[in-house]
C-alpha cells in the first residue's frame, strides 16, 4: 500500500507557473497583488479583495470574475464585451451631447444619475486615447531595470509608467508572451470600456504600454493616488491548474 501511495503521488500532475508579486498603493491604503501565470492562464489576486480573483484565458480572450464566498462567478465574452462597448459608445455620446446643453442643476442630477450606475466620472466614457512621452529615466523594481514613460490623455499628464522586457524581466517566454496578451487586453479595455467595467465595480488604471514587447513593473497614477511596484518574481510548482471553477452560480454581465 506504500508502495502503491508513492506512485499515486509520483504521478500527481504538476503545473510549472510563474509568480508575481506587486505592492500597491490605493489612497493611501497598502495591498499586495498575486499574479499567477501558467499554461497560457493568468490568475490575479489582491489582498484587498480576499476570495476574490481574476481568470484570464488567452488563447479565447475570456476574463472570469470569481468570487469564491459566495461560490458565483461572471463570465466576460468578448463577443458580448465588445456589444456592450458599442451599446455604452452610443449612449455615452447621447448623454454627453444632452449634458453640454443642461443647466447647472439638471447636469448635476444627470451625473448623479452616472454616480448610481457606477460611473463617477462623466468624461471617463469619452475619455481620449492615451499618449506616451520617452522621459529617459531608468527606474528600477525587485531589482528589474525599466524605463520610465510619461502617460499623457489629451495634452494632461495623468501617469507614468516604468516599462521592461523579457531580456531583463528572464521569465518563462511563453508566460511572458501570456503577460502581453493580458496586458494588451487591459489596456484596449482601459481605452475602450472603463466606463463598463466601472458600472460592473471594477476599474483600470492606464498601464502605459509603449510597445508590444515590454510590460510595466512600476506604476505611478496622479488621479487617486494610486501607485504599484513590482517586489518579487520566481518560478514555482502548483498542483492544480488555474482553471474555472465548477459548480458556481454564473451572473450575467451587463449587455449579456
């Protein structure tokens, strides 16, 4: 029977990922972020919100919001994202084109309006396209060069970003290669939907991306004070693989 236990565990499947570990800084409030790459699956988690964490798939582009206490989970189509973006576009222009013609008063009853739906900033949903600025300054985080970037939005400096490569980053190539599908993904949906996801309690800071080869390891936000760092990166073993959990109560997305 020992014989027979070692080789059931000798055979356990085991999942080589790679880890990250990020200090942030929000208003104030210290939390550390976990992200969790293997198999081309991101999994991040956030000491702020406990049981609480983010799937990504990047080979189908699916994002997965799992909230593990009350055992419920939302599902992130692209297909229905990018329906909810177009519908949200229509509206946003709707509104914002009635807001420029209210008085004082009914503005600020439509904003309040926004406020409910989770949208707290109005001109977020017409927000313009971001611009970087080279500011050629090196940085550093867990003792990773980077190199600094300014992160402008329509002619206002809102950022910076420290961005590095894989040559000095030396993780796993393809969770790397899985990183920029991520981080691609976030910042499309930081341009695109952040008005969605905020009606959804979710937000995204601007990451900054310069190019598709580099991803930031330091962030610095001057809207809300909110600041990351990379501390920590290793190479470690897990048991299970990151995947979808069953049994749980699927909520619809808006638009879905």
């Amino acid at each position: 029977m020992l014989v027979l236990g070692g080789l059931a565990s000798a055979i356990t499947p085991v999942y080589a990922a790679t880890r990250l570990i990020i200090d942030t800084v929000d208003h104030g409030i210290a939390g550390k972020a976990q992200i969790v790459i293997s198999e081309g699956r991101v999994r991040l988690t956030h000491s702020g919100i406990p049981r609480q964490e983010v799937l990504f798939l990047a080979d189908s582009q699916e994002v997965f919001f799992i909230r593990h206490a009350r055992k419920e989970l939302t599902r992130v189509d692209p297909k229905v994202l990018r329906q909810s973006i177009d519908q949200l576009s229509g509206l946003a222009q709707s509104l914002l084109a009635q807001r420029e013609t209210l008085s004082e008063e009914k503005r600020q009853q439509l904003d309040e309006m926004l406020k409910s739906l989770g949208i707290p900033d109005p001109d977020q949903i017409a927000a313009g396209s971001l611009k970087l600025k080279n500011l050629g300054e090196r940085g550093q985080a867990a003792k990773i060069r980077c190199d600094w970037w300014q992160i402008h939005r329509e002619q206002r400096k809102i950022g910076r970003s420290c961005l590095t490569g894989n040559k000095e980053l030396k993780i796993n190539l393809a969770d790397f290669a899985t990183l920029l599908e991520l981080a691609g993904y976030v910042q499309e949906l930081q341009l695109s939907a952040s008005a969605l996801l905020s009606s959804m309690r979710f937000s995204l800071p601007p990451l900054g991306l310069a190019d598709h080869q580099s991803l930031p390891i330091r962030l610095e936000h001057d809207s809300g004070g909110f600041s990351a760092a990379l501390t920590t990166v290793d190479r470690l073993d897990v048991s299970l693989r990151l995947m979808v959990p069953q049994g749980y109560r699927i909520i619809s997305m808006p638009g879905s």
